[in-house]
C-alpha cells in the first residue's frame, strides 16, 4: 500500500494493520543480570524449578497447633496448650508436635513443626505461666499458614515473555534463584531533526527560528519505552545530507525517527530519501488522525522510517500511538493499557473523519475524575506538558458530552 498525498491517508486500523504485518524486522535477546534487568522486556517465559514456599509458613505471630486439639475453643472453654519451645526463623530443626495440646511458638514468616497444621494468633491465647496457655478461640486446619507451593508452584509458569521487568517482577526472579535472565537488547531508535530553522536550545533563536523540542521530547520518550535513543547532528533541508544521514542512522539502528520531514511543501524531502534506498516503500503518507495528520511510514532495509510532524504535540500523538507499537514488535514486549475513567468536562465538537487524540488534565471533584481538555492552537507547544493523558475520539464520533463518561490514557 503506498500514500503518495495527503488526501490519501490511511486510518488508524490501517497503520496498525501495516505495523503488523509489513516487518519481520526484531532486535536479538541477551542475558544481563538482575541489577540491570529493569525496564527490559524478557524474552523468554520462565517457569519456576522450585516451590515458594518450600516449607508451611506463618503469616502471623503465634502458636503452631494441631487444630484438631482446639475444636470448640472459646472463652468460655478455653483449650489448654503445653508450650514446647520457639520455632526460631531460619532454622529447620525444630522438632515435633507429638502429643496432645501441644504447641510452639512460631513468629511471622517462621516455619511450622512437624505435626502441627494451623497457628493461633497470639492475641487468641491467655498466658498462664511460662509453659501453660490457654486458647479462648478455635482455629481451621490451615488457618494462618501459607501452604508449600502456595505461592508460587514448582513447573508453574511465573512470568511469560514479552513482560516488561518493573521491581515486583525482578523480586519474583530473586525469589526463585535467577541471578540472571534473558532480555530482549534495546531497540537503538535514531532521532534526525530537520529543518532549516532548528536551533539548539541553549542557542538563543533568532527571527523566524525556533529551539529544538521534538529531539529531546523523543531522546525521552524512547527511554520511557525501554529504548536506546540515538541522537543525530540537525539535517538542514537538503536531500544529500539528509540521505547520509537516514543511511548511517539505518546501519546503525533499528529504527529511524525523522523529526519535521513530513508535512507538504518544497524542502521535505523525506520521502524522496527514503525512495532513494534499494529496496524501500513508502508504506503511508497521512493518517486519519487529529494532531498528526502528515505522517510518513516507510520501510528500508526491513527497517521502520518514520516521518513525525514538527508540531511536538503531534509528535508525541504519533509517538504513543505507532512507534510504541513498533518498538513493541522489535522486542516482543506484551502490555495491555489501563485507561482511567472520568467524566468530561465540557461539550466538545470535532469533525468526522478522522480520529482525534485529545490532550486532557484530570482533576478530583469528590468521588469523580473530571477530564478537561487542554485546547491549543496547532504550533503551540505547551499542550501535553499541561496533558495528563488524552482520549480517544473515534473518526466517525462528531464530540463529546459534558459529563459523559470517557476513557483517559495516561501520555
């Protein structure tokens, strides 16, 4: 499929279809420890060789009992208990409960006896001297114990590949002895800005210039998506400069951003740098989208190009809504999203078409999230710093409601 106009753009459903089924391109996996493993994206399923616990454990301070010898305890009939001794933590010889009305005590976390099958809490139970206790409540078989492969089972699959690894996942690989794992590498993403009127930021713009935003807007966002951003010098608008600088980003990366190259007009020549290569396609020029209309995707070298717009709001749209995407195919990374539901703000009106991105802040008003747009002209760029996140307007939905419910992505 090729978009050789602005007119001729293609839906949401038809990018992602592209995304899909027009790259094979993947990085290779590596094994890293599991002080370097946050953030990446696992690449294999791990099953566990274990099980967690190994052992019956306590989940509260009290006493290990044979819960058969405390059938009808109250606190009128409290059961009497003979105390044995103290399970002490880390220590598995801890002898047995034998015979009736015994009991020992045992701390949280700590490991029952053998012959006990519950705990008593410790607030249950009436001292009476250093060895008699009396229990004023009965308790069920497996009451305050975590069982053997409770937690996690022995062949169990823990955690399958594609999972990103935040704290809590490399806390279940600790627990199970990984000391190392298989990752996906980072995918290395190139960031080219165009365009004659870029200046560094701290380079004071002269008349008709601007500061660069859309490198460090991505360098960021890339970093947020488990990559590896890889920034290059500023392509003024020259179609030999540029095409060195696509080609050395293509041997160097796994995917190239090119920042401000996408719109209609004399000096874009993205396009025309991305047909210079063999073997390339133009697989979408303009999306159904609202901000991010001009929009290119291209293909070399197996490799994803995309054209973002200048307008960094734009950018960031496009960003979010094809290049996380992307990245996720190169890695494998499975996530769903979890949007917040709020009511909004304002009666709002949009143009059917094309599906919009529109930036919101959430505020609390009693039990209600309230969404409310953030509106900006086209150029500004001060409309997703003020974002929360943005909902999705669907292309043939002419607005929304005051007070309807919406579903807010988080930016």
């Amino acid at each position: 499929m090729i978009k050789l106009n602005l007119f001729d753009v293609a839906s949401i459903s038809e990018v992602i279809e592209i995304i899909n089924d027009k790259f094979e391109y993947s990085v290779p996996s590596e094994t890293v420890g599991l002080l370097e493993c946050h953030d990446r994206i696992l690449h294999d399923d791990v099953v566990s060789d274990i099980n967690i616990p190994d052992f019956k454990r306590s989940t509260v301070d009290g006493y290990a009992v044979r819960s058969r010898d405390l059938f009808g305890a109250s606190e009128t009939s409290p059961s009497m208990l003979d105390l044995t001794g103290e399970a002490e933590m880390g220590k598995t010889n801890l002898g047995t409960l034998e015979f009736p009305g015994e009991c020992m005590y045992v701390p949280t976390g700590g490991m029952l006896p053998e012959g006990s099958d519950a705990v008593i809490m410790i607030e249950d139970v009436e001292k009476l001297d250093d060895i008699t206790l009396l229990a004023n409540k009965s308790v069920a078989p497996g009451e305050n114990v975590i069982q053997i492969g409770e937690d996690i089972g022995r062949g169990e699959l823990v955690l399958r590949k594609g999972a990103r690894l935040r704290p809590y996942e490399i806390g279940v690989l600790a627990s199970i002895g990984c000391i190392s794992v298989r990752v996906a590498r980072k995918p290395r993403i190139g960031i080219i800005s165009t365009g004659d009127e870029i200046v560094e930021p701290g380079k004071v713009p002269g008349l008709g210039q601007v500061r660069d935003i859309n490198s460090y807007l991505l360098y960021s966002l890339i970093q947020e998506s488990s990559g590896e951003p890889v920034m290059y010098n500023f392509v003024r608008d020259d179609f030999d400069e540029l095409r060195d600088t696509v080609g050395r980003a293509l041997v160097e990366c796994d995917t190239v951003l090119i920042s401000g190259g996408s719109s209609v007009g004399k000096k874009d020549e993205t396009m025309n740098v991305i047909n210079s290569f063999e073997n390339s396609e133009i697989l979408v020029h303009g999306i159904a989208i609202k901000p991010g209309k001009p929009t290119i995707l291209g293909k070399a070298g197996g490799k994803a190009i995309f054209g973002l717009p200048g307008h960094p709001l734009a950018c960031a749209v496009i960003y979010k809504a094809f290049v996380t995407r992307y990245m996720n195919k190169l890695t494998g990374k499975v996530e769903a999203e979890y949007p917040v539901e709020c009511e909004f703000d304002i009666n709002y009106h949009k143009a059917k078409g094309r599906e919009e991105y529109l930036p919101v802040a959430i505020n609390q008003e009693g039990d209600v999230r309230i969404a409310s747009p953030i509106l900006s002209k086209s150029g500004l760029i001060t409309g997703f710093s003020k974002a929360w996140g943005y909902i999705k307007i669907e292309k043939n939905n002419e607005g929304l409601r005051k007070g309807q419910a919406v579903q807010v992505y988080k930016f």
